[in-house]
C-alpha cells in the first residue's frame, strides 16, 4: 500500500487523516518537543551571545517559529494552506540554523511535520533542502572538514523518512482490515437478524398452520356434518355443534397463547415484575464488554403487558447500540416509579451523536432507504402510540440518554393500546 496520495489528506481535513501521524496523541507530542527545541535553541543562543542587538531578530524568528507550530493544526489540508505552511516554516528556521545552528536539532520533529501535512514526495523535497542547510550551518562552525557532519544529517534525513513511510503503510493497512472488519461485522450482523426474523416467522407459521389451522377445518367439517343431519340426527347434530364450540374455544386459547408468545421473553415468569425482566436484559449485556449498571428507584406494578414490552424491547435496542457502536465504557439503565409516571433512564458515556431532530430525521431516512428500520424517530412513534414519550439528550463526545416516560395513570386503567399496536419490528431493529 503506498502512502496517503494528496487526494487522501484533502478528503481528511485536520486530525482526522488516517495514517501514523493522524491520532491526536502523536501530533501533539510531536509539537511539544518541536516548541521545546526552539525554545532551548533560543536560550543557549543568548547564553552564548548575550542579549544585544543580534540576539533581537534571533529571538523574534524564534517566536514566530513557536506560533506556526502552535497553529500547525489549525491549517487547512486543502488548495495552497499545507504548501504555504510549510514553506514559511522551513524558510524561518533555515535563517534560524544558518545564524545559530543550535537550532539544527528542530530538524527531526520539523521534518515529520513536513511529512505529516504535504504529500510523500513534496515532503522529501523539503526535507532534502532542510538536511542542506544542516550540513552548510555545521561545516560553518568546523575549523577543518569532517566527512560526519555530512553524513550524520543525511543519515538521519534517511532514516526518518523510511521510517515514516512504513510506518504510515502499515498504519494504513491496518486502518483498511479496521474498516473491512467493521463492515463485514455489520453484514455479519444484518444477516443474522434477517435470519433470526425468518426463523421467527417460520416457527409461527408452523404453530398457527399445526393448531388453528387444524382447530379451524376440524370445525368446517363438524360444522359441515351438522348441517347436513340436522333434520335427520338432531341429537347428533347438536353434539356437532358442541364439540365445534369447544373447538373454537380451544382454537381462541392457542391464539392467545401465540400472541402472548411475542411478549419479550424476559416478561415471562416475572411475575409481572418490570424491574426483574430489565435487569435480566442489563445482564445480558453487561456480559459483552461494558459495565452496565440497573438501578430502581420506588414501585412499579401492575405495568400493562405492551409497555412493559416496549420498554424492554427499547431498552434492548438502546444496549445493543451502546454494546455495539457508541464506544461506551460504562453505561447505567434506571427505571423510576412515581406517583404521577413511570421513568426509564440509559445513560452512556460513549461518543454520542447530533440529536438535533433534523439530523435524527435525515438518519431515519438513510436507515429506511438502507432497511434498517426507522431509527429513535421510530422508536418514539410506537412509545407515543403507547401513551408515553421518548426524549434523546446527545452531543458529539458527550454521551448519551435516552428517557422514556409513561403516565401512571395507564397502569390497569384500561386506556392503553391493545397490543396489537405493540407489535411490529423490534426497536433493536431500528434503532441499528
């Protein structure tokens, strides 16, 4: 892989080039010792030559020189700002090197940030022309020639730029397998929720078609049979009509067991205990890597089965993404029970995202036109559609919170939503 073309660092403006000297840790190490070697170079200038007249234009290149390291991140990786820098710089410090060449040891950490900011070859020009002015500035101060003040600074000329080069290949191709790893992961795991929904609805078919089906045409055919010896059998027709009713029956028990089924499995045999169906569900996902606190504060009983659902099946689309792509250390989920609501919190100190409902909107429509769902803004839809409300908090490197809020005035009151408003895709489904 060769280095980063100049198309690669203008489509990566600031710190956010990929390659060896894109983390933020390395640039900045690198400006403190190259401001450091400029302001030793200038004091052991004047220790050497005092503080006249000489030492004021020494001094004020030097402090110039110190601002256009400070400001070196600050510069444009586009059109002529990244030649333009490093042409001053390189030109202000070879003044400085000819008149002290103390200040030749800026050399090294200057040259990687000629790399860092110019394409690979503009960069190896400039540092060529800065190793030549190192040569010219110690042979100056030599009183007889010596063959190591000239192959000491091509040597390390060389070296830095070799090893910059593989370092900055190798940290390209490990930034691609990142990336192709990333991207077969989210294949990886699109397919095995379309797997999971597929195997889902087989297994439903396979009840419905194995129990009601069967229910339903044994009750055409007494039906049917009842009919047809009604005036010649009543006796034996009214039994038909009685064991079709139990059919029925039993055939109306199976339904509701099917649809009690698409409950969220932690519901199941809680009791109805919310708390104990979240903290299984915090469990779950505290198994995968971040720490993830369940904290409950008061009572909450008698929650109606489609919001109990929908704040598990919300609270488990919400860990998965901090699990998955907020890059979280820690997270905490609280479900709160007062008088007049039932609160649920999650809370996460990832690197968060634009909340604005603009943006969330535009990420709604990429995720449909991607199918993958409709993202918060369809989470908030059916939590609305329960009677309650979602609220997101989030800004870029602040973490996340997610609140979902219910009037407790829908506990057992009757005015919730039959659960067939409940159902549809999982949230974990859209909010991905």
């Amino acid at each position: 892989m060769e280095p980063r073309s100049e198309a690669q660092r203008e489509a990566a403006p600031g710190d956010g080039v990929r390659g060896i000297l894109a983390p933020v840790r390395f640039g900045r190490a690198l400006q403190v010792v190259l401001i450091a070697l400029i302001v030793v170079s200038a004091i052991r200038y004047l220790l050497r030559h005092g503080e006249g007249e000489d030492a004021v234009p020494v001094l004020a290149g030097a402090a110039v020189l110190v601002v256009a390291a400070v400001l070196q991140g600050f510069v444009p990786r586009r059109g002529a700002w990244p030649a333009t820098w490093a042409l001053l710089v390189c030109v202000l410090w070879a003044v400085l090197t000819l008149v002290a060449p103390s200040f030749g040891w800026c050399a090294v950490p200057l040259a990687f940030a000629v790399l860092q900011i110019l394409p690979f070859w503009p960069a190896t020009t400039a540092i060529t022309a800065m190793t030549a002015v190192v040569i010219v500035a110690e042979l100056r101060l030599a009183a007889l020639f010596d063959p190591t003040l000239v192959a000491g600074p091509i040597g390390i000329a060389f070296a830095t730029i070799v090893a910059y080069r593989a370092l900055d290949r190798e940290a390209l191709a490990r930034q691609q397998l990142l990336d192709e790893l990333t991207a077969t992961q989210a294949d990886l795991s699109a397919a095995q929720h379309r797997a999971g929904a597929l195997a889902e609805r087989a297994r439903l078919s396979r009840e419905i078609h194995d129990s009601v089906g069967q229910d339903l045409s044994s009750i055409n055919l007494l039906l049917q049979a009842s009919e047809q010896g009604w005036e010649r059998r009543p006796d034996a027709a009214r039994e038909q009509v009685r064991a079709a009713a139990g059919t029925a029956r039993s055939a109306l028990d199976e339904v509701r067991r099917v649809v009690r089924d698409l409950a969220p499995g932690e519901l199941e045999g809680a009791a109805g205990s919310l708390p104990a169906a979240l903290a299984r569900v915090v469990a779950e996902a505290a198994g995968r890597g971040v720490d993830v606190q369940f904290r409950s504060h008061g009572t909450a009983t008698e929650v109606p089965l489609p919001v109990a659902s929908a704040i598990i099946r919300t609270t488990r689309g919400a860990l998965a993404n901090v699990v998955e792509h907020a890059r979280a250390t820690r997270a905490v989920v609280s479900l709160t029970a007062q008088p007049d609501e039932l609160r649920l919190d999650i809370r996460d100190d990832g690197v968060g995202f634009d909340a604005r409902p603009s943006a969330m909107t535009a990420r709604a429509a990429q995720r449909r036109a991607a199918g993958r769902g409709q993202g918060i803004p369809g989470m908030a839809e059916r939590i609305a559609q329960l009677g309650g409300a979602l609220q997101v908090e989030s800004a870029p490197g602040e973490g996340t919170t997610l609140s979902l809020v219910f009037p407790r005035a829908l506990d057992g009151s009757g005015s919730v939503p039959s659960a067939e408003h409940g159902t549809g895709p999982d949230p974990q489904e859209e909010s991905r």
